[in-house]
C-alpha cells in the first residue's frame, strides 16, 4: 500500500458513508440496529473487548485520554477511541498513543465493498466497528470507548462496559437531541446499563437527579464525582481539565475496586504525561510561546465559556483567531468573546463551515475590532503579523479551525 493508496481510500469513505463532521444532521443514522448487524458481519469485536465508555458534551476526549494515560502507566495495553481527528484519520483510533495502522485501515475499507447493500453504514458507525476490530486483533487489555454524539442511540452504545462515565450536560447539538437541558440529559442517560457502575462530574442539580434516576431504574451504582478531592494536576493545562480530572480519579477508584492494579505514583504521571502517551492535542494547546499561541476545540457555549474566562484571566491583547460551523448559535459567542481583543474571523473548510459574511451584521452590533479572511491560516497569518511580544494568540470555535491551524502549522513546531 501506497500513501496515495491510503489517502484514496479514506477520500473515497469519506465520500461513501454521510459523515456528521463534515455533512451535519443528514449524516447522523441515530438507532442501534445498523451498527448491531455492521458489528454482527465483522463477528461482534466488540464481544470479545472489555470496555469502558465516556460520554457527556464536553470534556469526554479530554477525561478519556488522561485515564488511558494512567491505564498506559500502569502496565496495561490501552485502546482508545475518539473523534473527530484533527490531522489523519488514524489519530481516531489508538493503542497506546500509536495511531492506527494506515495498513490496517486501507484494508479494512476495502471490506467496505464486501457489505450487505442494504446495511449502507454512516462514517461514524463504520469508524466505529474499525475501533472494534483494531482492538481486538491488537489484543488490548481495555478500550476506551468515547460517544459520538449524545448517547442513548450512539453507535457506541452497543458495548457492554465495565463501567462508564458522563462528564457533564451542556446545551448542544439541540437540533438532534433536543432544545432543553432536560432532553439532552436523557440522551446522554442512554448509555447507563444494568448493574454496571456510572461515574458523573457534573454539579447541576437538575441533570444530576436525571442521571440518578436513570442509574436507579438501571440498579446502577452512581458515582457523584464532583464530591472528589483531589490537589492533582495535569499536562492538559486548562483550568476546565480540574473537573475532568474528578472524572478521572473517580474512574480509577472504581476499576480499583473491579482489581486493576493502579498506584498512587501512576496517577499521578500519567497525569502529567498525557500528550506524550497518547499524542492528544488541541485542547489549550501551546502551540508556541513566542508569541504565546493557545488553540482550544471549545466549540458550544458552556466550553467557550470556560476558555473564553481564562482568556480574559491572561492580563494581555489577545489576537483571536476564530471560525464556527452551521449550527452554532452565533449570537451566544459573540455575546461572551474576550476583553481587549482583535478578532480574525474564517470559514472552516468543511461543508458545514459557516462563513464569516452570514453572521458579519453580528460582529457589527457588537462593535468589535475584526477582519474576515478566506481561510483559517490567512487569518492566522495576519494574526501573528499583528502580534507584539507582548500580546497573545489564540485561535479555536471549531474542531476543524483546530485541525486546519495545526495541519498546516504543526510540523513548524521547534
């Protein structure tokens, strides 16, 4: 196989099977039972894994990745499951902090021809049971398995974890499940199963009684791990990764009690360690300090909210580097963008990336300092053209913003 081979065969899945990321809601195929027969072809993978499951609206690649760096530190072999991928699409898939096998996949896409014409998996559901078999044929000792999107339909819901978590409950994707935060919750609710110990880092008391009822009808032991205390830090700097990392304690704690055998000493480097053993970036990501230039995937208002806060906690001029996709309500952010900033605003070069001139009347109201650019990295340009040693960068609204900025710029990293 040739990298044109490669790049062919993951052009053309994207081109064969809607993906949400790239399409929108007439990608998502919520229900279980395309997956159930897509796992069934492939001899259930799944079956043959021991699993653990992170949902919620944010923080779930963020708390995934910490607790696979434990899990690494502690000796065992660790696959982990997350999307969307920033750069490749082997970043998806990993065991260890390795991305998956470019070999792997391109044969596995050719098994696509092999389906049933009547099973037509999305890209998700597909990327899902490549996952699963990766997994398997790697021989881990457990996967980490992160929710697409919401939780009670997810095509990942079709494992049987030992033991799963819901980070939080934020207002997002209203337009698939549902306009209250009330509805949102029972989505994410979805993935709590029978007898089987679910962990939530959430302190809203409104989605905290819907999650212990769920856990309750389910005979599930719920644990508030909000209530945890711990002085820990982590290499994943954003002052947001405090509850996630409450998240991650109260997992280790219960696959303690399961006997994985997990010290003191590795969690706490394993927390610490994080970018070097499972390669996860763009989440307050130093990309440089001089000038200092932060990215973050923040991308709905509860995580915005979070990073725009430390922003404006950071005593310089910002130069903002921002971008969104269709379905973000625009007029929240604007409402909330950081103090003493220049903002550099582009469409992200995906079909759901909402260009910058629908929403300019906004910027106009809101009488900030801004220019439009065609593309993220002309943006980002001008950005750091108009930077002092003095002042910041920060450039982020989107996943893909990320992934566009770090495609083209990481590799120039010293």
């Amino acid at each position: 196989m040739t990298n044109e081979q490669y790049r062919e065969a993951v052009d053309w899945l994207f081109v064969q099977a809607p993906n949400y990321q790239q399409d929108g809601e007439k990608a998502y195929k919520p229900g279980l039972e395309n997956i159930t027969r897509l796992c069934a072809f492939f001899d259930n993978p799944q079956e043959k894994l021991q699993c653990i499951h992170i949902g919620g609206t944010n923080g779930k690649g963020s708390t995934s990745n910490m607790l696979a760096s434990i899990l690494q530190e502690s000796g065992y072999k660790i696959g982990l499951y997350n999307s969307p991928h920033l750069i490749d699409f082997t970043e998806r898939i990993k065991v260890n902090g390795e991305n998956c096998d470019k070999e792997f996949v391109y044969q596995f896409i050719l098994k696509l021809k092999e389906l049933p014409a009547d099973i037509l998996p999305s890209f998700f559901e597909f990327t899902t049971i490549m996952a699963f078999e990766y997994f398997y044929q790697k021989k881990v000792d457990f996967a980490i398995i992160e929710v697409g999107l919401g939780g009670r339909l997810d095509s990942t819901n079709i494992i049987l974890p030992l033991i799963s978590a819901i980070t939080n409950v934020q207002l997002d994707h209203q337009n698939i499940l549902g306009n209250t935060i009330e509805e949102i919750a029972f989505e994410k609710a979805g993935i709590i199963k029978n007898s089987i110990p679910i962990v939530f880092g959430d302190d809203h008391d409104l989605v905290k009684n819907i999650i212990k009822e769920k856990a309750h009808q389910e005979k599930a032991p719920f644990i508030d791990a909000s209530l945890t205390k711990t002085n820990l830090q982590s290499d994943l700097k954003g002052n947001y990764q405090q509850k996630n990392i409450k998240v991650v304690i109260a997992l280790v704690k219960e696959l303690r009690k399961s006997g994985l055998k997990i010290s003191d000493q590795n969690i706490e480097t394993g927390l610490l360690n994080v970018h070097s053993n499972t390669g996860f970036i763009g989440r307050w990501f130093e990309f440089s300090q001089a000038p200092l230039t932060i990215c973050d995937t923040a991308h709905n208002q509860a995580g915005l909210e979070e990073v725009f806060a430390q922003l404006n906690s950071i005593p310089m001029r910002k130069h903002v580097v921002l971008g969104f996709v269709t379905d973000k309500k625009i007029d929240e952010v604007i409402a909330m963008l950081p103090e003493n900033s220049d903002f550099y605003f582009a469409k992200p070069s995906i079909n759901r990336g909402r260009s910058p001139i629908d929403y300019e009347e906004l910027l106009i109201r809101a009488k900030i300092n801004y220019t439009i650019f065609d593309s993220v990295q002309d943006a980002y340009i001008s950005a750091k053209q108009h930077c002092t040693d003095h002042e910041m960068i920060y450039i982020g609204g989107s996943n893909f913003v990320v992934g566009e900025f770090l495609e083209k710029n990481l590799s120039h990293i010293k």
